[in-house]
C-alpha cells in the first residue's frame, strides 16, 4: 500500500497544473498561480515520500515527469502567452496575437529539461540546470506581483513585451543550461551536510517577509548564485 502513496501525491500534482491550466485560460492568472504554488509543494512531497518509504519505483520516476510536464511545463507556457497578450504591444512590427505564442518556447524547453533529468546520471543528489518548478515559480510569481500592487512602475515593467519576450529566452536557456545547482534534498539535519541549504532558506523567508510575491524571482537568482558560488568555492579548494 505504501508505495502508491508517492504516486497519488504525484497525481494531485497533475491535478493542480490541470486547475491551474483552466483558469489560466480563463485569464485568472493569479488563482492558476496559487494552484502552481499547491503543485510545487505536492512535487516536493511526493519525493520526500517515496525517499522516506523507500517507494522507488518506474512508474512513479515517469508519472512525476508527466505531471510536471503539465504544471511546470505547459502552465508556464500558457501564462507567459497571456500575459504578452495582456501587454498588447507588438515587437518590431510582429502582432501581439503572434508573438505571445513565443510564450510556449518555456513549455519546449521544460519537455527537453525534463526529458534530460531523467537520463541524466549525475542528476542524482543535485540538478544540471534550473529545475522546471523554478522556472515556473518566477513566471506564477508575476500574476501575484500584479495582484498585490498599485504600481504603475512594476505594472509597465511586468506587462513590457521586451521583458517578457527576454524572461521567457533566458528561462527556457536556463532550463537545459549546464549550470550545477544544488538540490534540497536533506539527509540528514546537521549544519555541515546543510549549511548551504539552511542559509538558502533562512535568507528565502527574509526575502518574503519584505518584498511578499516580489521575492519570488530574487529567490530564484539568489538559488542560482548560491549555487554558482558553491561551485566555485568547491573548484578552488580541490
């Protein structure tokens, strides 16, 4: 019995990016927001779970890259496809009802990174480029932001197809980049083995109890440069 839980853990993962994806397309793109932030706990939890039961199995390796595909590949490239829509300006002359489809290019993007991890030997305890829920939280955390504030300067910036069009290229280039970053993924709760982890975190709530949604993306640049930063401390010490 034990080892289905991960895998119906799994399922209301897909569940949530299937909500999600209903109310992007209706254009309540903070409520499919919320549902990716329900997703990405649920994704956290179905692999703490299957680690905790020692519930491996095939199946459950293949069903967790499926669901993501929905809620941590299409989500976002149905998100960014509004919201350029939203924006209503063209680029160098091409229609906004033609350049939001360049929207989906993260939703290509996601399939390859997803396609890679699962091949991918050395994506055991770490990642090779940035993990699809990351993504996706950067592009879930612009509908929140829109949400939560009167300012025209984050509303002209947010809803600026150049922006837009340059997030979405510099998420997808992310997604399959070979850039190492660390996974959390505790095996033990010791300082040493987590130190990096632990000050990841510590830093994450400071940023959210003073910039609320606004944090998000510099969460995710924050996880980047940590990363990076280890991974040179760790080069010039060997």
């Amino acid at each position: 019995m034990k080892k289905h839980i991960p895998n119906a853990v799994t399922c209301l993962n897909l569940f949530s990016g299937c909500l999600a994806l209903y109310f992007a397309f209706k254009g309540e793109l903070a409520s499919a927001s919320y549902l990716v932030a329900i997703a990405a706990v649920l994704d956290f939890l179905d692999g703490m779970l299957a680690r905790v039961l020692k519930a491996y199995s095939e199946i459950g390796k293949q069903l967790d890259s499926l669901a993501d595909m929905v809620s941590f590949g299409v989500v976002p490239g149905v998100m960014l496809f509004m919201l350029i829509l939203r924006a209503d300006k063209a680029i160098l002359g091409i229609p906004v009802d033609i350049l939001a489809f360049f929207g989906f290019v993260v939703t290509i993007f996601s399939a390859l990174r997803l396609a890679k991890f699962n091949i991918d030997t050395r994506q055991t305890d770490s990642f090779i480029g940035l993990p699809t829920p990351a993504c996706t939280m950067v592009v879930a955390s612009l509908p929140l932001i829109l949400s939560s504030t009167d300012s025209l300067v984050l509303f002209d910036i947010i809803l600026n197809p150049y922006v837009l069009v340059i997030l979405t290229a510099t998420l997808s280039f992310l997604l399959v980049a070979e850039l190492p970053l660390f996974a959390l993924k505790f095996k033990s709760l010791t300082w040493k083995d987590n130190s990096l982890r632990f000050i990841f975190l510590g830093l994450s709530v400071i940023l959210l109890a003073l910039l609320n949604f606004a944090a998000i993306p510099l969460i995710i640049l924050l996880y980047i440069l940590l990363s990076v930063f280890k991974k040179t401390s760790h080069t010039s010490t060997s």
